[in-house]
C-alpha cells in the first residue's frame, strides 16, 4: 500500500458522535413478544445449565427475536458498527437468567471467543480492587478508572449492563474511520505507520498468557475495508519488556497524535448504561472507553456489567490482525486443562464474577 492510496474514508461507519448522539437509529427496543421468547429460552439454558463450551444456537432456537439479530448484525457490518439493544427485565432477573438470555442471543450472533486462559465465556466488568488503573498488577475492567480508547479481543465485543454505578460509567465510543480521516487530515506523514506490525501487551490484559505481547497492525484497508485494532495503553507499556523494539520517533508521535484525537470534542458517542441495556459493537469499526465511575459500598448493588466476546468470519482482514492469539470458547492452548477448582463451565458458575482472577498477588 503506498502513501498515493490513502484517501478519507466515507459511509455509515465514519460517523461523528455530535452527528448522532440525540438520534435513537442506533437504539433498538425489545418487543413484548421477543421478551418473552428470550426469558423462555433463558429459564430452559438455566434449568439444563449445560457445559457452555459446546452448546449451540440450535438447541435453544429463536424466531420472535431473528428479525432482531439480523438488524444488529447488519447495523454493526454495514451501518455504524454498534447497536445499543433496550429493554430487558434484568431487573426481575437472576444474574444466571440475565447471563442465559445474553448468552443465547451471543450464540446467534457468532461463536463465543474465551475471555481468559482460564477458558471462561464470560468476563464481569466489576470493580474488585482498589489499585489504580495505570498500576501493573491491575487490568482494567476490574477498577473504577476512566479507561482510555482500546480495541478488544474479538470480532463483535458485547457488554450487559446488570446494574448501574451510582454515578458515572458512561460507556463511549469513537468511529475508527473517523480517527483514520482526522489523523489523515493532521498528520498525513503517520498515516502509514498504522499498517505497520505494533506490538501488544498481552500480559497486562491476562496475567496468565503465555507470552508478554503479540504482533498486529492497528489498521488493515482489505478489499476497500477498513478496520482498526489501537489504543496507545497496550502499546506503550510492552516497552517494559527489555526484548520488545524500542519505539521510534515517529511511532511515539503517532500514539500522542491518535491521543489527541480521542479527546477532539464532538467526536465520541457517550452514551449511558441502564440495566438491561445490550451494546453490541463490531470491534473494527470503532473503539471504546468508559468514564470513571463512583460506586455504591452495598456489594450487591456495584455496577456489574457482563462482557462475551464473538467469532464471525467474512470481514476481510489480513493475518494475524487484532489479538489473534485469542481462542473460542472450546480450545485450550495448554497441554494440561484447566484445573477443576478454576474450571467455570456452565451458567450457574459462570453468572457469578470471579474474585481470583484480574490482579496480581504476587
């Protein structure tokens, strides 16, 4: 790709969040009739709790909610890349019924991707610590820090709200194809430098992964696609690895530059979690972030948020784009399984966070 095949980058997907912010296009609502198919559904995954490893979409099929899932899959493929989906009871629900209803209609999106090496389908965005986010034996999720713009493991990245902070938490998104055409704009000379192999910590998004970091560009444009895999975070601290490249010049100014642009007013989408509330987001499409928040001291009521992670072929992308290394839900890249005092296979398990797993103890 040479530097005369850069141009902006038009369509749906680079959109602007001033543009759209008080639009509710990318909000979809729940049908009386789908709630109660999902809730059906839900009860019978509950009731069956079978090993979420191998259960598929056919065993608890769907037919009120399809027309809805194929909205929201082409919303996220062929419109802005997300979709905010409102309306259901959690409320009135068990975390375990919440989880059934979420996972199933993830079953019908695409293929569960493991959140951890532990091997489980699901990840609870809750705080259990008190370090800070910048603190090395700290992932994100589990603190209340502001999260910078990141990209996530897989193809679709999905998060259910189940109860809210007491204030703050806002989720925020920002178009990818519109942080392509500002840095295009500002700084055309950097441009190729985000086709160019970055490396990735890998140890500070899963204290078990079996290497530091991994390779991938931040941006392939396959077939006239454009996708994005950035976030300056993940980046600048596998520099505390002495076998990782040292980063140029021009590669730190890209990383200031592209942290500059997150902050441009007018271009994030904020929007705000209700209980309830399903975000579904093409993880190439745009990049996403939360404000810090304050939560409540009852442990029952912290803000508690699911997160599955989807497989879906048929993007083009060059190899090893992205976290790569990721792995569905029935691989394990160990000899040795997972031990059976960690192992958290099934719904009744899995709904309930874990509190041995994000922080380093040692």
């Amino acid at each position: 790709m040479t530097s005369q095949t850069y141009g902006p980058i038009e369509g749906a997907a680079a959109w602007r969040g001033d543009e759209i912010q008080h639009s509710t296009d990318w909000i979809y609502h729940f049908s009386a009739e789908a709630l109660k198919e999902l809730e059906y559904a839900g009860a019978a995954l509950v009731a069956d709790d079978p090993d979420l490893r191998f259960v598929q979409a056919s065993d608890y099929p769907l037919e009120k909610s399809v027309p809805a899932i194929r909205q929201w899959i082409a919303d996220m493929e062929q419109g802005r890349g997300f979709v905010l989906a409102r309306g259901l009871r959690s409320h009135l629900y068990s975390d375990a019924l919440s989880a059934a209803i979420f996972y199933i209609l993830g079953l019908h999106i695409g293929e569960p991707v493991r959140q951890n090496e532990l091997g489980d389908s699901f990840d609870h965005v809750r705080a259990t610590t008190d370090l800070s986010v910048d603190d090395p034996k700290a992932l994100g999720s589990p603190t209340t820090d502001k999260l910078g713009f990141h990209s996530d493991t897989s193809d679709v990245v999905s998060l259910m709200c189940l109860r809210g902070s007491r204030a703050g938490g806002a989720s925020i998104l920002i178009s990818g194809a519109t942080i392509y055409n500002e840095l295009l704009r500002r700084r055309p000379d950097l441009v190729p430098l985000m086709f160019e192999p970055w490396h990735w910590d890998w140890y500070k998004q899963d204290h078990d992964a079996p290497e530091n970091t991994y390779i991938s560009p931040m941006a392939p444009m396959v077939d006239g696609v454009f996708s994005i895999y950035a976030g300056s975070r993940l980046i600048r601290s596998t520099q505390d690895y002495p076998e990782v490249p040292r980063l140029t010049v021009p590669q730190l100014e890209l990383l200031d530059e592209l942290d500059q642009i997150f902050l441009t007013p007018g271009l994030p989408l904020e929007m705000d979690f209700r209980p309830g509330d399903i975000q579904w987001l093409l993880n190439y499409t745009a990049l996403h972030s939360r404000t810090a928040y304050v939560d409540f001291k009852q442990p029952e009521k912290k803000r508690h948020l699911l997160r599955l992670w989807l497989s879906r072929a048929g993007r083009p992308l060059v190899p090893n784009f992205g976290k790569h290394v990721a792995q569905t839900r029935s691989q394990d890249r160990s000899e040795a399984a997972v031990p059976p005092e960690k192992a958290r296979f099934h719904i009744s398990e899995i709904c309930h966070p874990r509190y041995d797993w994000g922080v380093e103890t040692a």
